[in-house]
C-alpha cells in the first residue's frame, strides 16, 4: 500500500528542494563569481537562493562568513579539478604539466571570469576571513607546483615552484583581462622549458650524470 502524501503542495515542493545552505552557496557562487563579492549584496543572494534572510544569518552568520564559505567550495571544486588533470598521468614530466592542462580547460569553459581568489583578495580587508581563504588556496597551488617539481627530480624545486605559480597567476589574468584562452597553453609551454632548464643544469652540474 501506498504511503499517504500529507501536507500542502508548497510543503511538498519544500521538501524536495536542496537545503538552504546548498542553495545559498550555489547563488553566492554564481553571484560573486560574476559579479565580485562586494558587488553583490545579501538581498541578492537571499532573493537568488529563494530562502529567507534569518536563513542566511542562521547558517553563515555574516555576509563575511558566506564569502569564506564560497571560496573554500571553490577551493575544494578547483583542487579537485587540478589533481584529475594531474593524475591522468604516470610520467612526472607530465604531471607537473598537467596543472596548467587543467588551466586550459577552466579558461575555456562559458563563463570564465578571471580567478575568483585573485578577484577576491583584492577586495579583502587585511586580516579578513576572505583574505585568509584567497592565501589559503595561492598556498595550495604553489605547494603542488613545488611537490610535482620535487618528484620530477628538480633538486631547487621551492625556485621552480615560484616561477611557475607566476606563470599560473599570469595566464589567468590574460585569460581574464586579454581574452585570451590560449594563455594556458602559452604558459604550458614556457613551465616545460623552465622545468627543462631545471632538469638539464642539474645534469651538466653533475658531469653528465642522473643524481
């Protein structure tokens, strides 16, 4: 036998709809990833994600801890998205590369604005949550450059990961600013010769010989 649907149809549409937190950080998203996070106003959001404002206060407490809450999403969305492209390959070489592959399909993708963490922490006030998550992900990406070059066998892998965190941030503001998709490949290409570079001194320092 059937289980009796009870309450009103709004209560019934309610109830299969994704929770408030879900759906105010889908349209903190795709607001502030727009628009700027200063931009956009909580009554924006609030009207977005079709909740009430004391639903808003309820979960992040402030506009502040909202913003926080998008970048670590997107810290987490972006991470994974880099690893994936990273991980299709065995070769060290390659997965170093890699990251930048995974630049090149987000700069190619609708809708591509820019870096949200760069945007972001040029609007954050020092010492802001917004900040802290904007430093917490440039942090994430120059310790992967820094590992990868470590396992490709770069012997002053801290060096090539700054250069080519550089390049990284450079390619997605001429994305942004340019126009300009081909920035990642044009990137890519220049990571391959440092890391070349790298490798190759290496050698000539050691007579010729892998260390």
């Amino acid at each position: 036998m059937a289980a009796k649907t009870t309450g009103s149809p709004a209560e019934r549409i309610e109830a299969t709809r994704p929770p408030a937190r879900e759906r105010l950080l889908t349209a903190a998203n795709e607001l502030f990833y727009a628009e700027g996070v200063q931009s956009v106003g909580i009554d924006r959001i609030i009207e977005r994600a079709g909740v009430a404002k004391a639903s808003l206060y309820n979960t992040f407490g402030s506009k502040d801890e909202l913003v926080h809450a998008y970048l670590r999403a997107r810290h987490t969305t972006n991470a994974g998205r880099v690893l994936a492209a990273v991980d299709r390959h065995q070769d060290p070489r390659d997965r170093l590369l890699g990251v930048f592959d995974a630049l090149e399909e987000s700069f190619a993708a609708p809708g591509y604005r820019g870096c949200a963490f760069i945007a972001a922490g040029a609007e954050a006030k020092p010492g802001s949550s917004t900040e802290q998550a904007s430093d917490d992900y440039r942090a994430w990406v120059r310790g992967l450059l820094t590992e990868l070059a470590r396992q490709a066998g770069v012997v002053d892998p801290e060096t090539l990961g700054r250069r080519l965190h550089l390049l990284y941030d450079g390619s997605a503001v001429s994305a942004r600013m340019d126009g300009d998709p081909g920035a990642a490949s044009a990137a890519r290409e220049v990571a391959a010769v440092l890391l070349d570079a790298a490798l190759a001194s290496q050698t000539a320092a050691s007579g010729g010989r892998p260390e």
